[in-house]
C-alpha cells in the first residue's frame, strides 16, 4: 500500500482572519456549505465552530470539515440533498483528517459530475459557496486560475458552485480574496481595472454575488458597471483605491 500524501491547507494569515469574519456573520444555523483550498478557506472553516447543524457538499473535503463534522457541528441533520452524509469529491489535507474519513458512512465520496452538479448543489437550502481569486476586473470578472498567459490553478468547481449557491432557496456565493499580492515590485492590487492579457476568466461576472477582502463584502449581483466599479474600488486596498477611480473614470465606467 502507497502512503496518502499529506499536505496541511495552510496556516490563515491576520488577512484572511479578517475576511472569514465577514463571510462567517452571513452564514446561518443549518447552512451548507462547500469550501476551496488554503488559509483563508481553513480560517472560514474553523471560524465556523460558533455554528450549529451544518452541512457539506463540497468538491473538496477540507481539514477543517473534518475537526467540525469530529466535534458535531456538522452534522448535515438540514440537508434535503443526501440528509445525514457530507457529500465531496476529494480529500487533501492531515493524517488525522484521513484517519476521520477512512471507513466513515457520515462522508460519502463521489465522482465530480455528480457533486459538482448544479442541480445537486442547489437542492439544500442556505447553500453557501466560498471560493478565492487571483484578481478581479472593476466589471466583477474573477480570475482563479491563471497569472496573465501562466496557468497557476485549475478551474475546478468554482463556476458550479456559484451557480448552485445562487440558485438554493436562501444561498449565497461568496469569492475571497486579499487585496493585495506580493511581486517582486511590491503590492500589487488584486482588484483591477482589466484583466491582464492572457488571464482567464473563471466565474463570469453577470453570476458573480458576494465579493470580500480584508476591507470589506460587498454584493455584485444584479448590479450596473458603475455601481459595480464602486463597490469594488470600495473594498481594495485604500493605497490603489484613487488609482483605479481615476482610471474607471477615463474608461467611462465611472462618470
């Protein structure tokens, strides 16, 4: 037998504390909810332990699903899709996470058309999806995947699960991301007025809902471009917020 690599999801920094307590205050009681990988989904997930009868439906089950489903706080009794079972695609994460899951009737594992699809996502009420960025244009188009022409990541699930979350009675879709980047010129914003060359576009901006950073969530849906452009100049980094005014403004997305 091959050992199971093990990879813990990361240690969340004072940002991504910051941004989870946002997303945190909007999850109810009884809410479902799918998770991505890394330090802020592990500070969402932890910071989930003031919750109670939670759910998973997730193409990833995370660390932290574990240690909450261990201590009771999910125990998927809300759900009207697979009732009483966390339902996810695949596992990455610690030693002790593995030895919860291994022969666990409570997590059940299935391919990814199935967990991934829409129509499953959207079957439990207060479905919360919570994913991450790279950046995101001032029109609410997110990039997850790749840094200009470089693919960084893959697209995984996060288009489904927005729609999913969306489309469940209650829902709510949520995209994290710290403001800034690190590069070898310094900070750079990740909010954007385009995106550069070469950069996919992972989740289109007319399905985009919820969007947090440190300084701030602010909701997408339903709104016009320069309503658009505001709030998410609103929620950057205060050094490149006049920047990207002054630019919205020669673009005509601000007048």
């Amino acid at each position: 037998n091959e050992s199971v690599a093990v990879i813990p999801s990361g240690t969340p920094s004072a940002k991504d504390q910051k941004i989870a307590e946002y997303i945190v205050d909007m999850i109810p009681d009884g809410a479902c909810f799918q998770l991505g990988i890394g330090g802020l989904a592990n500070a969402v997930g932890f910071g989930l332990r003031s919750k109670k009868h939670l759910g998973v439906h997730s193409e990833m089950y995370t660390e932290s699903m574990a240690a909450l489903q261990a201590e009771g706080i999910i125990d998927n009794s809300r759900k009207a899709f697979m009732p009483g079972r966390s339902v996810a695609g695949f596992a990455l994460g610690t030693k002790e996470q593995y030895d919860f899951l291994s022969n666990n009737p409570k997590v059940y594992f299935t391919p990814y058309e199935y967990v991934n699809d829409i129509q499953n996502i959207r079957a439990n009420d207060n479905m919360i999806s919570i994913n991450n960025a790279l950046s995101i244009d001032l029109t609410g188009q997110v990039c997850a995947e790749s840094i200009g022409f470089r693919q960084y990541s893959g697209s995984g699930g996060q288009m489904d699960y927005i729609r999913g979350a969306t489309l469940s009675k209650g829902g709510k879709s949520f995209i994290a991301v710290s403001s800034t980047a690190k590069t070898k010129d310094g900070p750079k914003s990740r909010i954007v007025l385009t995106l550069e060359p070469g950069s996919v576009v992972t989740s289109l901006r007319a399905e985009v809902q919820y969007i947090v950073t440190e300084y701030g969530c602010i909701n997408l849906q339903y709104c016009d471009i320069p309503t658009r452009a505001k709030r998410l100049i609103s929620i950057a980094h205060p050094d490149f917020r006049d920047e990207l005014t002054y630019q919205a403004r020669k673009v005509g997305y601000l007048y």
